[in-house]
C-alpha cells in the first residue's frame, strides 16, 4: 500500500478545493487534492454552476432570435431541442477541466482520484483505480461538496424522473415539465426550459419565490416566469410521484393531480460527508450532511477545516473559492484570511438576479430610516440599443448619511451591475455613499449609468 506525506490534504476538488489547494501551495506547503471524480471541477463545473449557465446563455440567444423583428427578415423562428443546446454546455466543461487540470500540474499539487476515508486526524485512505493508497497529513480540508437530496419515496430511476445533476442526461425536449422546488435551481431551470417552449408546472412548497431575495425582486422574478409561460403553483407538497411510459403524474396533498411528460426534481442539497468516516475522527455531519465550523472554518478537530456545500450557507461556488482559500491562509497564517459574509448573490434566471447587503424588509424590521432610489433599464439608452429593456436596479440608502445599505437588481448583465454598487459599499467612512454615483462621470451610454439614475432619483425623495 503506497504512502505518502503531505502538509495539507484537501478533499474535493471544486471551487473551495481548488482556492483551498492553490492558497496553501503558494505558500510554500506540500500539497494533495482527493477527488472521487476523474475529472477536476466538482459539482460547479460538471452538473451545477458552469452546464446551467451555459444552457442559459444559449437559450438567451435563442429567445433573442425568435423575438427580435430584425432577424424575422432573415427567416422563420427557430427551434432548438434541450439536447442540441446542451452541446455548446459541454465544450465549456471541457475547457474548464482542461484549464484546472493545469493549474494543479502547473502548482505541483498531487491529483489523487479516487474515494477519500479518514483513518484517524492525520491519515487518509483513498481507493481508487490503482488500488488503496495512504495519505499521512498535518491538515486537511474538506471540501467534498453537496449532491441533490434526494427523498428515498420517488423512484429516481426511472427514465422520466429527474434531479438536478440528472437533467443533464435528459435525452429529448419534453412539451410539458414538472419542475418540484422554487429554489434558485429551480427558478432557473424553469427559466431555461420555458424559454425552449416547453410549458412548466413550477411547484413551490413556500408562499412565494425565493423569500431570501428584496421583495420588489421575487415579485418581479414571479411575473416574468409567469409571463413567459410559466405556472407557479404555492404552497404546494407532494403526495406522490409516479411515472409510467408516457409521462409523469404528481399527486399533491392538496388534492390536484398534475400530469407531464417528465419530473424534475430541486428541492435542496446534502452535503457528501456520507463516505468519509467520520466517525475516526469525532466528526458527526447533521441531517443533511453538512459538517459545523467556527469563524476560521475549523471543525471540532483542531486540524481538521471544512468549506463550501459541506458547510452549508451559501453554496456558491463565488463564496465556495473564497472560503477555501480562507481556510488555507490560517493554515499558512497569511495576511488574507476572512470569514466569508459578504456575499453577492447571483441568480441566473431570464432575466438574471444579483443582490447585495440588506432587503427593505429587513431595514423596515430592524427600524433603519432608510430611502430608496430606482432605475428602469426601459429609461436607459444603452438597455434600449441592446434591446434589453425589462429590469430595474435599486438603491437602499440611510436617509441622514447616504450611506448605502442595498443594493438590488433584475435584469440583463445584473450579476455583473451589483458589483460596482458593492465595491463602494466596501468602502470606509463618506466613501460609501449616494453622493459617489451622483458626483461620478458613467460612460454613456452604459448599464452602469443606472447608478447615476437611481442615486438621483433617490436623492429627491429626501426633503
């Protein structure tokens, strides 16, 4: 049985695996990365983050083309089935393992396939292709990630029943769907499929969509789901799920009966800790396989941390790297640990979602005397020349200091808008303030121009 040492042993290699890995090798640490996969990326890159993304962007196009009266000059709307669009998702992931693969060569950092058990808190046991072997470390960071949780009551194996890392398997473009969970996956896969033309049945088991997110959002986000075909159906729980050759019928406790020609399943996530013996170690994950950590990412093992999905809150592969690389700096004790809490959220639904810091919900709760200003990218020119008019960006503010408390937008290119609003939200003192995108030059035309707007805007509602 091969052995072999190591400073730092990550276990996964995702996003927080390859911040986790990458931190603690340039600091001059020997380093190993454990992945049951045979290929490099995690979750993010093979079923998650990177494929629906990709959909996404192609359906987008797709949407554009069959809408836009210029193209109906050059021929009839187009169809595209989900199979043929999926093929432009898998160059990406190939491009993206090719792109870690040398980043790992490049850092010297051991690739290990294979799957990882703890036989005490400094040796690992990894069984792969080439047999068992042993890795002997001084720290180790789990980074193993999450899979969908999956109810052991619905028949997963069946060939019209599928979950979010299944769905990428899908072998034809069903005319109807059952999309179960309104969660962030399902809001965007009901997004994606609707725009294919396939009509969707979204289940939410909640009183209304992604209660996480500023109201005006989550409204705005329920209207042009349905808009675009979709129908939202609330407070909604599954009886049962049964599928037969020619589609699937889900029963609801409420008494409905909704058929489809297949079911998609996403309603939450389990952390992947099941298999790696925890129990050697002192270490019990919780009911959905998530593991606890302090504010430096360490369990309850001294050397022993723990980032990303397998954590829990927020299972973004943006926060993932960071709480990797987190980590691996108070392993090295650099000069660039944090715990990870700022984080912006972005939601890839058509249109796409990105928000930061607090909702008007929590400010009205917690008695901030807060105002607002708003910008409708129907108003601004560069959003009318793209032909990208639906959406708006809105401003929280303190009433007295102008200091920004929100930031909180809908609409094309939204994921990449919040961020100027976050940067002078990072600022200290009268840097993070209304007065930074009034006194501010934007080029014109641009998306960013929407700050200068609704600073203004806000502006005069202050007296």
């Amino acid at each position: 049985m091969p052995e072999h040492h190591y400073d730092v042993v990550v276990i996964g290699a995702g996003p927080s695996g390859e911040g986790a890995a990458m931190n603690a090798t340039k600091n001059g640490k020997r380093v190993a990365i454990v992945e049951d996969k045979n290929t490099v990326g995690g979750n993010c890159t093979h079923w998650g983050t990177i494929p629906s993304k990709a959909l996404r962007h192609s359906v987008k196009q797709i949407i554009t083309f069959n809408t836009n009266q210029m193209f109906r000059d050059i021929g009839e709307p187009r169809w595209f089935s989900f199979p043929r669009v999926l093929q432009n998702a898998q160059k990406v992931i190939g491009t993206q393992v090719k792109q870690r693969t040398q980043f790992y060569s490049r850092n010297r950092i051991d690739l290990v396939n294979g799957s990882a058990s703890f036989v005490d808190k400094n040796e690992l046991e990894v069984r792969g292709s080439k047999g068992v072997e042993t890795l002997h470390f001084k720290q180790a960071i789990i980074a193993s990630g999450s899979r969908p949780y999956l109810p052991p009551d619905l028949n997963f194996r069946h060939h019209r029943i599928y979950n979010s890392d299944t769905v990428l398997s899908l072998s034809h473009t069903p005319r109807t769907l059952i999309i179960y969970g309104a969660g962030v996956i399902g809001s965007e896969y009901a997004s994606i499929f609707a725009g294919l033309g396939v009509k969707v049945d979204l289940i939410n088991p909640g009183s209304r969509l992604l209660t996480f997110l500023d109201d005006d959002i989550s409204d705005a986000l329920s209207y042009h789901l349905r808009n675009n075909g979709v129908l939202v159906r609330h407070n909604e729980e599954y009886e049962s799920v049964d599928g037969d050759d020619h589609g699937v019928v889900l029963s609801l406790k409420s008494g409905k009966k909704i058929r489809a020609d297949a079911f998609l399943w996403c309603n939450g996530r389990t952390g992947n800790t099941d298999k790696l013996a925890l129990e050697n170690i002192g270490l019990q994950a919780n009911g959905r396989g998530q593991l606890a950590v302090d504010n430096h990412y360490r369990t309850e093992v001294e050397n022993i941390y723990a980032v990303g999905d397998v954590i829990g809150w927020p299972s973004l592969a943006s926060a993932a790297y960071d709480q990797g690389r987190s980590a691996s700096s108070d392993i090295v004790q650099d000069d660039y640990f944090r715990f990870v809490s700022d984080v912006p959220t972005g939601i890839y639904t058509i249109p796409e979602i990105s928000s930061v810091g607090k909702t008007e919900r929590e400010l009205t709760e917690a008695k901030v005397p807060y105002e607002l200003g708003q910008a409708f990218f129907k108003d601004l020119a560069r959003a009318q020349i793209t032909g990208e008019p639906v959406g708006m960006l809105k401003i929280l503010f303190h009433r007295e200091t102008r200091e920004i408390l929100g930031i909180h937008c809908f609409g094309d290119q939204a994921a990449e808008i919040v961020h100027i609003g976050q940067a002078i939200m990072n600022q200290k003192g009268d840097a993070n303030s209304l007065n930074y995108f009034i006194n501010t030059t934007f080029n014109y035309p641009t998306m960013a121009e929407a700050y200068r707007v609704a600073a203004l805007n806000g502006l005069n509602r202050i007296f």
